[in-house]
C-alpha cells in the first residue's frame, strides 16, 4: 500500500492534479463525513433507523510509506452516527484503544461491527506482538461503545479487513483477506509465514489468491468452521488469475444481499477500483461484474453498502482534506442498480462524466 509502488490510478492522477493546484470542493461527488479527526474504511450498518459508521481512525505517524502499508499506525476506533445522510455526523469517544487489547501491538486497521441479542460486536485486525496480523472481537451493549476485547484474536484468523455479513436465516458469515501489507499470501499453507519480502504470490498466470470466508459461532466470537476461500471467477467460469489487477481481490471484503443475490465487492489495490462479483450462496462461487467506484484520490479504496430509507449507499473514503494517503475520509454517496441487477459505475469526480454502466 504505497505511493511508490503505484505507476498509475488515483496518486499519478492526484500528481497530476498536483501541477495545476488542488482540485476545487466542488469537483468531488461527495464531501467528507467529519472534519475533526481523519477517517478511513467506513462499514456502515442501520441498527434503529439511525446510521452507525465504523471507520479507521487515520492518524499522522512518523513512519515513512512503503508497500506493506507501515504508514497506517492507527491505534483507535471512534465511531460515527447520523441520523440521515446529508444530516449531522456524531464522532463518538473513544471505542476501543490499541493499548485495552491484550495480543495486539499495532496498526489497528479496517474494522467491522454486528449486532445479535442486544449485544454490538466490534471486528478489527491488528498486529500482534510478532508482527502478525490477526483479527480481533469486541464487545459493547451500545453501538457507539466503549468496547471490551476478548483477551485473544478469534482463533484461526489471519490477516485483515473483516467484514460481517448476517442472512436472511440468521447466519452470520465473516469475510476477510488482504494482500500485499495486509499478510493475506503469508497465510496460504495454513501457518503464518513471517518472511516479510512477499508482498503477493508473484503467480500471475495462476488464480489470484483468494479473499476467505468463515460461518460464525452463535455467539459471534469464533469462527464455527476453517475459513474457506472464495472463488471470484470470469464470466466463462473461469478463475481470475493473479496477474489480472484491474479485476482480481486485493483487500477490503463487503458482502451485501439485493434481490435474493449476493454481491461480494472489494478493492483491486494497486489499480484502486472498487469491484464486484455476484453468486447465490454466501460462500459463492462469485462471478465478476464490473466496478462500483473508480479510483478516488488517494492509493487506498475501501468501502461499505448499506440500505437506508428505501435508497442504496456506498460509504466510502478519499484523501481530499490533506492530500495524504495516510490521512483519509470517509464519504457516502448514492448507489444506483440497473434493471438486471448490475451497478451502476460511480465516478468520483464530477468532472469526469463517464459513469453509469456498470459494464467494465
Ligand atoms: O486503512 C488501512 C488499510 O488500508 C485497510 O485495512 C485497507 O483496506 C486499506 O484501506
């Protein structure tokens, strides 16, 4: 996750903006969230009507960038809730700090949140103490928290970007995975693997590693079963292969349901779309149908969609209030189907018109 490594897409083109000034407010689809703290990765649920935003809280480090994303030093949560989109945001306290979770060290990344029987539970990768990253579960009775962490990451988690998906029966289903920083290639013969020179597999004529999918424990703390991966495949059936950047996962896994189908969306990375690919199972196999959201300005690209007051949204986020990628914010906008179910391309710029289809 670095600028150095991107030869093209949002930071070639923020450079490029760079030599004719900031680009204008008014050319950004959307305006930032919150202004107070800095905000990435926001998963959005509806829980009572009112909307919850948990989001990474981006904070300037001292860490030059690179390609693992060492630059990312988040260490807290703090959520965000509005009553409706376009009203007031609340930035809540602190929900849950680095130094209140016992196996974690550092780099607090994109995190995820569920409700079941009253209970809000906090998903959250970090860390450990031997440079690993796990994924980790907090509990709070408000959305809002503060959250209590469990005194160790769920067992056999790995890697980042968890993301809860509950069904229409109950079940509830964990997605997550990230490549390159996010450790996701480190983890494909079953055990860690701390050599820190790969940042993916480098098997570009072979499938593209796969994001992972677990079934949750009835009481949401564990998986209930090993993480399966996940088949993101062409329209011919076959697999996307590594090589293939414009389409295959990279990281930042969102599962949402329209219409009886499941939709599994997620970044490509390095090439900074967001993509998405549809199945009739939560496991999948799913098929690739095109992006959701061109690049935005920034390396990083990172999303939720939710459904509110009868209208689809995609919260998102870009780097326009500091023009770091290290300093993120979190951005909503309306998310639009098309008769047959596919979605509708977002551009993230005004002055770039050529959105709509859905079909790239
Ligand atoms: O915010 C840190 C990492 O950058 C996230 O976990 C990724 O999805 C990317 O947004």
């Amino acid at each position: 996750m670095s600028t150095l490594a991107a030869g093209c897409g949002p930071q070639a083109n923020a450079d490029a903006e760079s030599d004719k000034g900031p680009r204008p407010a008014s050319d950004y689809l959307s305006q930032p969230l919150v202004k107070d703290i800095y905000t990435a990765d926001p998963s959005a649920h509806v829980w009572n009507g009112k909307i919850y935003v948990y989001p990474s809280h981006d904070i300037d480090g001292p860490t030059p960038e690179d390609d693992l994303g060492s630059h990312f030093e988040m260490r807290d949560y703090h959520i965000l809730s509005m009553d409706k989109i376009g009203g007031p945001v609340t930035v809540g306290p602190v929900a849950l700090d680095v130094s209140a979770v016992p196996w974690a060290e550092k780099q607090m990344w994109a995190p995820d949140a569920a409700f079941k029987n009253g209970t809000y539970y906090l998903y959250f990768p970090a860390k450990d103490h031997q440079g690993a990253f796990r994924i980790g579960v907090a509990t709070s009775k408000n959305p809002m928290g503060p959250f209590k962490a469990q005194p160790k990451p769920i067992d056999g988690s790995y890697s980042i970007d968890p993301a809860v998906f509950t069904d229409d029966d109950g079940a509830s289903y964990m997605y997550f995975g990230g490549i390159w920083g996010g450790q996701l290639q480190r983890n494909v013969n079953g055990s860690y693997d701390p050599d820190g020179s790969k940042t993916d597999l480098k098997q570009d004529d072979k499938p593209a590693i796969a994001p992972r999918v677990a079934k949750m424990t009835g009481d949401m703390l564990e998986f209930s079963e090993k993480p399966r991966p996940i088949q993101i495949l062409d329209k011919s059936g076959n697999p996307i292969l590594g090589g293939d950047h414009d389409r295959r996962f990279f990281e930042a896994s969102w599962m949402h349901k329209y219409k009886g189908k499941y939709y599994f969306s997620y970044s490509t990375g390095d090439t900074h779309y967001l993509a998405y690919a549809t199945g009739d199972s939560p496991y999948g196999p799913f098929v690739y149908q095109g992006r959701i959201l061109e690049p935005v300005e920034g390396w990083t690209t990172h999303h939720s969609i939710v459904e509110w007051n009868g209208k689809w949204w995609i919260f998102y986020a870009d780097s326009q209030l500091s023009g770091q990628t290290r300093l993120r914010n979190v951005k909503v906008t309306e998310l639009h189907y098309n008769p047959d179910g596919t979605i509708q391309t977002i551009n993230p710029f005004k002055s770039d018109s050529k959105s709509g289809t859905g079909s790239h």
